[in-house]
C-alpha cells in the first residue's frame, strides 16, 4: 500500500487500523470529515487478522461465563479446550473474572442481549454496504456457518437454545448426521449432528476485507500513518500526535486500539475493567479432493475450522494471559489430533502459528462513545469476540454521535460513564 503524505491538520484522528478503526474512519468521511488514520501496522494486520471469519449475526447471547460447578472446574484446571488460564496471570484478572460471572447471570445476560441486539441485527447489512462501496461485495458469503456435536446431549441442548431465539427472528436448521454430511461430505462421521445457522455471513480472508475497506477510505482521500499512538497528547485545544517528521493535530481523536486501547485510556486517567482474551490459529492444507464448504465449529472439541483463502484455519478457543507473553501454544497441540480426525488435513501451511488478542469488558458490551473528561475524545474498543462483526456498524453509529446526526439506537449501553 502507498501511504499518502498527510496535512498537519485533520478533523479527527482515528487510532488503530484494524476492522473498527477503518470503518470509523471510513463513516466518518462519508460525513465530511477530514480523517487521518494511524496505526503501528498496515490495516487489517493484528487482531482482525486471525478469526474465524464469521460476521455473526445469530449470536445473540454474548458469551458469558458458564453457570455449571462442572464445567467451572474443567475451566480452572485448564482440562477444556474452550478456556486456558495461565495461572500467574489470575490473581491479577480475578476481579475482572468475578464481575463477569456476576453479568453472567441469566437476568443480566438477557439484558446485554437486549442491550447488543441493536448492533447484532444490523451487522451483516452495515457490512454489504460497505463492501459494496469498496468493490468487495464477493468477498462476503452468505452461507452461514454449522454448529457440531458428537453427543446427542449436546444436541439437544443446541436445539432448546437455538429454539429460544425465536423472538429475534434468528433462522436455523437442526441437522442429523446424515443432513450434516450432505452439506460436509467431508466431516468425519464422529458427529451426531448440527445446527446449521443461516443468517451470518463469512469471509475467507478477514485481514484482506480490511484492506478493502481501508483501499476505499485511501481512495477518498483519506491518508494514513505508521505512528506509535503512546505520542498522543492533548494541549487544552486541540489533539497532537507526534510522528517522527512532523506531527498531526486535530480536534478530536478515536481510539480504537482494540487490545491496545486500554494503554491510552489508562495514560490519560481512565481505570476500566478491562482484559484480553488470547487466540491462536494455524492453517493446514487439506488432503486431495477435501473440501470444507462452511466455517465448522466443533462444539464439543472446542475449536473452529474455517475456510480460508490461505488454507484451512484451525483456530482455538480462549487463553487468559497478559497480552504481551510469549505465545503457548499448548491448545493448538491439543486440539489437533481431534481436528484432523474430524476433517482430512494435510500439513501445516506456517512455521509457526498465530497469535492475537480479543479486548474485552465484563458486561458483554464494547465502549463505543465520548470520553467523559476530555473534550474531543472518543472511544470504539472493547468488542469480546465481535470485532470483526461489529465493526460497520460501530463505525456508524459513532460517526452518527461526531456528527450531531441522530443516531440509528441508543447509544447509552455502549458509554465508557457506565464504569465510573
């Protein structure tokens, strides 16, 4: 990408250029404002990169913590493949962790899904009209994605959970083993069943979607910068940050740092309860003639296999770990062997795997509004595991906040004051 040589002066600068940040941006300017956006890395090159490509409008439920002593157990004495704690880190994360049980419970969770239902609904719309405005509407399917179960009980489950969502609408299909392999002739026949949901759409290369985007804004006119967002600092007037030539100035500033935010609302006095929830993901090249035709979530393994344009991506569950540990990849080895029973993978395509992190917030919610106490600052971080999904859509809706539009919802749920 060729970076434009950007004027000192901009209505707004946007830091972080993965999903959130770029459609901000990108909002943003469709509004009339100037925007530069800055960033350590080229657009769609951290957390953004590695997921599993799911824009996933059926999760209506966020992901909370479990309710059951047993599975409680597992989770603690990292026997699942779903969770892995790196036991140092817990004395520091264990009142983050006690909150987030507490939001857990079914009243709160139900609230939250209430309160993200707004964002959730309209994330797979705000996503088509942005690709279509940057040439890359082939880039999302609509296919959706299936759900796998190895146990009848899990099934069922499935079933009653899925069936409780029908006031939002959400569509599905129950399939049995046979349906499953219809639709996977490919999947080992160690599955009972599936659910098979409809609605979400998936990308074979999330980093590459956020180039398309970020291509747009470019062609705008709008400029990016590689620059280390720690050199923000505000005058009383206006915001500056200092690259290593010149320095940009605007009225206001996004951060959108994603797993980095907190770092910049920490300097700048904000005390949020805020952790990041690591993942890893590795691609395999499949066997001749295999071919995964949907995102497969092996519900009772604890892992994903997704459809990439670089190959096939195993992807993990969660690992709390502080963000800048080296990578242990302890999850990957252990849900290997059951991956490739369950799909006829080939070998590793990387040296080594991937490795990226989810910022996240107790109450399910991201932080998507103004700073309470700095005129000119804005907030769009905190998205769990929606990122990628949400991110049209909070750009909008921030955007629509800058600009004194009316925005599309409420925006209340999503303000950083609700932590004061």
């Amino acid at each position: 990408m060729i970076v434009k040589s950007a004027a000192q002066q901009s209505d707004v600068i946007v830091l972080g250029a993965g999903i959130v940040g770029v459609c901000v941006a990108l909002h943003l300017q469709k509004r009339g404002k100037s925007v530069v956006l800055v960033d350590r890395k080229e657009p769609g090159e951290e957390t953004s990169y590695g997921n599993a490509g799911l824009i996933e409008c059926s999760s209506v439920m966020p992901y909370g913590a479990p309710r059951e002593l047993g599975t409680l157990l597992r989770y603690g004495l990292n026997r699942s493949a779903d969770v892995r704690f790196d036991w140092s880190y817990l004395p520091q994360i264990a009142p983050w962790l006690w909150r987030f049980w507490r939001e857990s419970a079914p009243k709160r969770l139900k609230k939250a899904a209430s309160d993200m239902w707004p964002l959730i609904s309209r994330s797979v719309a705000e996503h088509e009209a942005l690709a279509s405005e940057a040439g890359a509407t082939s880039e999302l399917h609509r296919s959706g994605w299936i759900e796998t179960f190895r146990k009848p009980g899990s099934l069922a489950k499935a079933k009653a959970a899925a069936g409780d969502l029908a006031p939002f609408g959400v569509r599905y299909e129950v399939l049995d083993a046979d349906s499953l392999r219809e639709r996977e002739p490919h999947l080992s026949n160690e599955f009972v069943g599936g659910v098979h949901w409809l609605d979400p759409a998936t990308v074979r290369d999330p980093g590459g979607l956020v180039k398309s985007y970020a291509k747009a804004f470019f062609q705008r006119g709008g400029t990016f910068h590689k620059a280390d967002a720690s050199n923000l600092v505000n005058d009383g007037i206006r915001w500056r940050l200092n690259l290593e030539s010149q320095s940009l100035f605007a009225q206001e500033v996004v951060v959108a740092l994603g797993p980095w935010a907190d770092d910049v609302a920490r300097r700048l006095g904000y005390r949020l309860p805020f952790v990041v929830k690591r993942g890893y993901h590795v691609h395999y090249s499949a066997k001749a003639g295999a071919t995964l035709n949907h995102p497969v979530f092996d519900a009772d393994g604890g892992y994903v296999l997704s459809p990439m344009r670089q190959g096939v991506r195993l992807a993990t569950g969660i690992e709390f770990a502080p963000r800048d540990s080296r990578p242990n990849f302890s999850q990957l080895d252990f849900v290997e062997p059951l991956a490739r029973r369950t799909f006829p993978l080939q070998g590793r395509i990387e040296s080594e795997p991937w490795m990226g992190s989810r910022p996240c917030l107790p109450d399910m919610r991201p932080i998507i509004g103004n700073a309470p106490r700095h005129k000119g600052l804005w907030f769009a971080f905190g998205h769990n595991h929606h990122g990628l999904t949400l991110g049209p859509v909070t750009g909008r809706l921030l955007a629509e906040m800058m600009t004194g539009r009316v925005a599309f919802t409420d925006p209340r749920p999503y303000a950083m004051d609700r932590f004061s």
